[in-house]
C-alpha cells in the first residue's frame, strides 16, 4: 500500500522554499489559471532541479448550472445577506470568493455555466494542475451535477488532445 502525504500551499512564498519537493502532491489555493501557472512552473522548476516529479493540484468549490445566471441564483441562495452585497456584478465563472468562504474552507469558488466551468477546470489543466480537490454547497447535489455535466465536457475535450508524458520524463528525454 502507498500512502501520499498531500500538503497545501497557502502562499507564493511557500513555493518558493527549496525543500517543497519532498513531498509529491502539492495542493495550491485557488488562483486565476495565468497566475496559477507560474507558481506551477515554479515548482516544476525546483523538482526537475531536484530530479524528483512533483504534482500541482487546486482546491476549488464549484457551483455550476445549465446557465450561467442559473449558476449565480443558486449560489445567492446560499450567502448571508449580512456578508454579501446581492447587487455587486458577478463574472461567472470568475471567483466567488463570499460564496466560497461561507460554505467551506475554500479560498473561491467557480460558479458558472456547465460549459464556462468546464473551460475553467481545462485552463486549470493547461495550468499544470493535476489534482482538484473540490467542494460544494449542497454538496451531494452539486457533486452530482458535477459528475454528470462538468466531468463529461472535460473529459471530451481532454479526449481530444495528445497525451503528456510527466515533466521529469520530457526533461530527462530531451537532456
């Protein structure tokens, strides 16, 4: 049996420590993808350095729905009124991060549109990351949700794609 010891990043800085790769999943908060990637990269950086293989993952809530202002009803229905401004815009499936914070540790969540979140998750993979570790407000419907119509698109588009060999194989390969 392997067990895997999973430890969270909570800011930059700890990515940056150069003992970071002694451990082979690293769980990151969540970031805009872009931003998240560099982080990522930095990691990857300190591993190749170190000949090891590290994993990057996100911790993420995610509320989607058939549309997107589906996605932005559902998600108000679960906020305290004391803690959120219910006229501020939302930009889903931008950062919601009062939903986030009221419904579970999670740094923000994605809420949007079946389709926009599963672009989101793609741009996330793009990003490097390879772990989710996710939650939800209800989380036994929105888990379902997920699994039926978010997996799914992610899926088929990932289908599309040439698989990727692990970042120390390409950079032992290519030395």
């Amino acid at each position: 049996m392997t067990i895997e010891f999973i430890w969270q990043l909570l800011t930059q800085s700890d990515g940056e420590r150069s003992d970071v790769t002694n451990h082979p999943v690293h769980v990151f908060n969540a970031l805009p993808p872009r931003s998240l990637k560099i982080l990522i990269d930095d990691l990857q950086s300190l591993a190749l350095h170190q000949r090891r293989d590290v994993v990057a993952g996100l911790r993420i809530d995610v509320l989607a729905r058939e549309t997107e202002e589906e996605a932005i009803t559902a998600a108000r229905q679960f906020l305290n009124p004391a803690h959120f401004d219910f006229n501020s815009h939302w930009q889903a499936p931008e950062f919601a991060t009062p939903f986030a914070q009221q419904g579970s540790s999670a740094h923000s969540a994605l809420v949007g549109s079946y389709d926009d979140v599963s672009e989101q998750f793609l741009q996330y993979i793009d990003a490097g990351v390879e772990v989710f570790v996710l939650a939800a407000i209800p989380h036994d419907e929105e888990k379902q949700r997920f699994e039926a119509h978010v997996i799914p698109r992610v899926r088929a588009a990932l289908s599309q794609r040439a698989p990727e060999r692990p970042a120390f194989e390409r950079a032992v390969s290519a030395a």
